[in-house]
C-alpha cells in the first residue's frame, strides 16, 4: 500500500509542477522543448522497472499472480509498450480535434494537461473493474479478446476514413446542453456574454478529448490486462504512459504524416493480445513473444513509411 501511495504522490506533485511552474504561463510548446519532456518521460518509465524489480523481490506489494521480479519487469515493458503504441493512433485523432476547433498552439498544452487529469482517474476506475471482472469472471476475458481482434478489424475498415469532430454526437450533445461560441477567448473555457454563460471552443475540445481518451482506453486497458492482471503493473505501467503523452503529442504530431503505415502495426497488436486473450487458457505465449511482436510490429510500421513514402517521391 506504501508503494501505491508514494507512485500516486510522484505523480500528483509531477502534474502541480508541471502547471505551477514550467507551463504557468500558455505558450507554444517548441520541438526541443517537447523532446526534452519526451525523453524524461520515458526515461523515468523505463528506470521505474528497476522500482518494479525491487518492490517484488523485496515483497513491498501484495503479489497475486506470484509473479517473480524478473516476469514483473517484462510484464510491465510489455504493458508500458502496448500502452505508448495505442497511443499514436490518440495522438491522430486529438491533432484532428484541435484543428477542428482552431486551438491555438499555445492553449494545447492546458488542454491536454485536464484531460491527463480526467484521463488518470477513468483509466484507474476502468482498472479495477477490470481486474476484479477477470479475477472473478474467467471467461470475461474471452469478451476482451473478441473486442480487440473486433476492434482491429474495424481500424483496418475505416482507417482512411478521418471524421470531423464538428460532425460528432458528441458536439452536438454539448451544444444542445451548453450554449458554445464560435471563437477562442484566451485560455478561458467559459465566458459571460450579455449575462449569459457561454462555453468556449477550449471547454469542448477538453470534454470530446476526455472522452475520446475514455474510448481509446476501452481498447488499451483489455490489452494491458492480457499481459498481467496485477494492479500495480497495470496502473503504474499505464499512467506512465498517459504522462508521457503531452509532450509526446508535441513532439509526434507534425510526423504523423511521416508515418501513416503505423496504424496498421496498431491493428497487428491489437488483433495479436486479442488472440493471446482467446488461448490464454489453453497456450500459455511466454512474455518474452508478446514484447517480440509489439516491438517488431512497430518498427515494421515505420520501415514501411518510410521506404513506400521514397518509392511515392
């Protein structure tokens, strides 16, 4: 329990540092400065396996699956991985949401800074709901697994189909609840017009980014789950990853164009875990495959846009 509470600390105190001191002020968040963060982030995922690596050998969680420091740490690449490359395909879709709305790039940063927020809180709820389905509902993760390959086969059907933000449900949803208006004010996400209360277009990129993260999770945390169904593994693994995910969008988003074949190594993975979730019960795949595949799907992504951009020029 010490340890929960010291991870969820770091990451309150990281989140108020953030915003109360680094980005107190909006501005456009540059290249160099997105890879800076980028790379701390990643580095801090990568040197919390050795925390992993400790906390199970020294007993400092509880340990459910009896799982021995050295599987906790491939355990928690592996979801730390799965949870990165989904995000890729998030990183699209809330660059198309942005444009939609016209945000200028000085306000992104805030944007994405509450819907981090939203997105540690609903992804946490989502996963002990989803650990305790699987531990007390076996044949729940038979459900997981069609649902990945499912969704895998819907990427693969309207992955050149982008659609308008504008145009959604949810907009329209908003709209009808909340009297919006047309332009951005500043960083303000609601504005008093002739006694009135108005949203402004930042509030409702905020509410359609929190919930298209909700979506994405839908699909991520049943992919984490067919790796381990150890909490702690799950959520550190994770929020890490969502953490990262601001200045990963900075970095990442003007070179989506650069790599527009990476969505169909987003479908490999997902229809892999999915079939991983189905035999899980009959054919035990060894970690060591699962990191194996997601790696080797990723960089065959990139590969691919890249040689098949050259060959196009």
């Amino acid at each position: 329990m010490t340890l929960w509470i010291v991870f969820i600390a770091v990451i309150i105190i990281a989140l108020i540092i953030d915003l109360g001191i680094f980005n107190k002020s909006p501005h456009v968040i540059t290249t160099k400065e997105a890879a800076i963060w980028s790379s701390i982030w990643v580095s801090v995922a990568i040197l919390f396996s050795g925390i992993i690596y400790i906390a199970f050998q020294k007993n400092w969680i509880d340990n459910p699956t009896n799982l021995t420091p050295i599987n906790a740490v491939i355990k928690y690449i592996t979801g730390y991985l799965i949870e990165l490359s989904l995000s890729v395909d998030n990183i699209f879709i809330i660059a198309l949401i942005f444009s939609s709305f016209a945000i200028p790039k000085k306000y992104q940063h805030e944007v994405l800074f509450y819907g981090v927020l939203g997105a540690i809180v609903f992804r946490a709820i989502m996963i002990v709901f989803g650990v305790a389905l699987i531990n007390k509902f076996s044949w729940i993760i038979y459900v997981f697994g069609a649902f990945l390959i499912f969704t895998a086969i819907k990427m693969l059907i309207s992955h050149d189909k982008p659609s308008n933000p504008r145009e959604s449900k949810i907009y329209k949803w908003i709209k009808k609840v909340y009297p919006v208006t047309k332009t951005v004010y500043n960083d303000k996400f609601f504005i008093k017009k002739v006694g009135i209360k108005f949203a402004t277009p930042l509030f409702v990129t905020l509410i359609i980014i929190e919930l298209t993260d909700i979506f994405f999770a839908i699909d991520s945390i049943p992919a984490i789950l067919a790796i381990t169904t150890d909490p702690f593994i799950v959520f550190s693994s994770n929020i890490l990853a969502v953490m990262g995910l601001r200045s990963m969008f900075f970095l990442v988003a003007g070179m989506l164009d650069k790599f527009k074949y990476i969505n169909f190594s987003l479908m490999v993975i997902l229809a892999f875990v999915g079939v991983k979730m189905l035999l899980s019960h009959h054919i035990d795949i060894p970690d060591w495959l699962s990191l194996g595949v997601i790696v080797l799907s990723l960089a065959c992504g990139m590969i691919a846009s890249k040689i098949i951009k050259e060959k196009e020029a």
